[in-house]
C-alpha cells in the first residue's frame, strides 16, 4: 500500500513555478508514494487565542497532516527566507500546545528560485525549523535546490524544459522514497 505523503507548496500564486514542480513531483512519484497537495493559503494567520475554537481550516490541514505519512516541502525563496505563508502552516500544525501533527514523520525539502542560489537557505532553514522540538521530524539530509528559473528551465507551456532540473527530481522522489520506506 502506498504511503500517503502531503506536499505543502509556499506559492499560491496562478502562474508559480513551485505549483509547476509540485505537480510533476506528483507525476513522477514512484508507487510506493501517493503524493497528496494540500492546501495552505487560506490559513488566517496563527494566532494561539483561536486554538480555543480553531478555524476550520487549522483543523482541516492539522488533519491532513495526521493522516499523512510523511510530507514534502516545494517552497520559493522571499527576500532569504522561507515564505510566511509556509511558516504559517508550520506552526498552525505545531499547535494546540502538545498536540504537533508533525511529530516523527519524514521529510524532504524542494526549492524552486530565481537566483542561481537555488535556494539553499530555504531548505537548510526548512530542516533547522524541523529539528524544534514541536516539529521534531526526520529530513533527508540533501535537498533538490532549483535556481535560475528565468533561464531555460521552464517553457512557455508551464512545463520543466530542462532535462537536468527533471533528473534532479527524479532522483530526489526517488532518495526520499527509500527514506520514507525506513520509518
Ligand atoms: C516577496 C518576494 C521575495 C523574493 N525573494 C527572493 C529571494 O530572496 N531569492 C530569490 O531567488 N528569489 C526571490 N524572489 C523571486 C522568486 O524566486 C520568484 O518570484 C519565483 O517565481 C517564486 O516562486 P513561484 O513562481 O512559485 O511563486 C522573491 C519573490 C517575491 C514575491
């Protein structure tokens, strides 16, 4: 049976990039992985005093959360840090006080960026945050960094034209299935 893998996308924007990825990742997913997207960008933004009497919407993702086996990250980069949006997320999940959904599950992070960075401090600041101790889950110790996305990586279609960029990725779903599979 396959393990059920939510993917978090920092991008709710109709043209982004990071959609795109997350979408071909979905694709190319070996079966040993249903790659579930779910949704983040109509999270209000964390507040503890809402815990009393949560929004549906916290209690619609720490759900999907629970249910998953494992979770993906494809995130951009805004101004060297990981988007709000994504942050948010975080820590709605991490919450009520004691009841973190994101406890012990494997995870792997993708960035999608214009600078030839790659955003690699997006992905190491992703598997700092999932060492606190609220978070607290296993990363696969390399990241799938995609930069310079205004240079040929994607065609006027919204599809990867770069071959390079698609074997990274294969690779990556690939090293994290092999990882998901050892929890
Ligand atoms: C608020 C904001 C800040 C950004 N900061 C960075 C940055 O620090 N580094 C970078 O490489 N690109 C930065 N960008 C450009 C993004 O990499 C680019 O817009 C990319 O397409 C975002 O991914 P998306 O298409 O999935 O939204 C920024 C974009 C925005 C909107």
């Amino acid at each position: 049976m396959s393990k059920q893998i939510a993917l978090l996308v920092g991008s709710n924007s109709a043209t982004s990039f990071n959609k795109i990825v997350a979408n071909y990742i979905k694709s190319i997913a070996p079966a040993s992985l249903q790659i579930n997207i779910v949704e983040i960008a109509d999270l209000p933004l964390y507040d503890r005093d809402l815990d009393a009497n949560s929004p549906e919407q916290y209690t619609r993702l720490r759900n999907q959360i629970a249910a998953a086996d494992g979770v993906l990250f494809v995130s951009p980069e805004h101004n060297g840090a990981l988007p709000a949006m994504l942050k948010n997320a975080i820590d709605v999940v991490s919450r009520p006080m004691g009841e973190s959904k994101w406890i012990g599950k494997p995870t792997g992070f993708i960035t999608v960026v214009a600078s030839l960075s790659g955003g690699v401090r997006v992905s190491d600041q992703l598997r700092l945050i999932s060492s606190a101790p609220f978070i607290n889950m296993p990363a696969l110790p390399f990241a799938a960094n995609i930069g310079g996305i205004f240079n040929g990586v994607f065609n006027d279609k919204g599809e990867i034209a770069s071959d390079a960029v698609k074997e990274t990725l294969q690779n990556f779903i690939k090293a994290y299935a092999d990882f998901v599979e050892k929890f």
